[in-house]
C-alpha cells in the first residue's frame, strides 16, 4: 500500500509506548497495532486528530505516501 505509517517513529522519539498511547487516544492497543503496522484499511480524522494530540504532532509525521515498489522513501 503506498500510504506508510510512521506511529512507531513519533512513540519512539516521544519514548512513549504503544499501551500509553492507546489510553490518551481512547483506542484499544490491538487497534493501536493494527494502525501503527499499516494493517488498517481506513483511519477516522477524530482518532487522526487524537494521535496528533497525544504525540504532539502533525498528521504529515505519521502518515507519508510512497510510490508502490519503493523501501525505504
């Protein structure tokens, strides 16, 4: 899929883990995981905004387009 999911680079550079992020989004850490590993067929803008909230980031540092075929951007 070319939409590439970058939550394990803001959790790491913000040295928060997965279960922590998953209680101040709301969400359930298998939902989390599923998000984060790029498994996730669509992303609500309220769970969207949540994560930004919660990481102190903007959408652009946790979702990137990539041509199909390329590693690594």
């Amino acid at each position: 899929m070319p939409i590439v999911v970058d939550i394990d680079v803001m959790l790491a550079r913000r040295k928060m883990s997965v279960g922590e992020l998953a209680d101040r989004v709301g969400i359930t850490p298998a939902n989390l995981a599923v998000l984060k590993n790029g498994r996730a067929k669509a992303v609500r803008f309220a769970t969207l905004a949540a994560l930004c909230e919660a990481l102190e980031c903007q959408p652009g540092d946790l979702l990137r387009w990539e041509v199909e075929g390329t590693a690594g951007g």
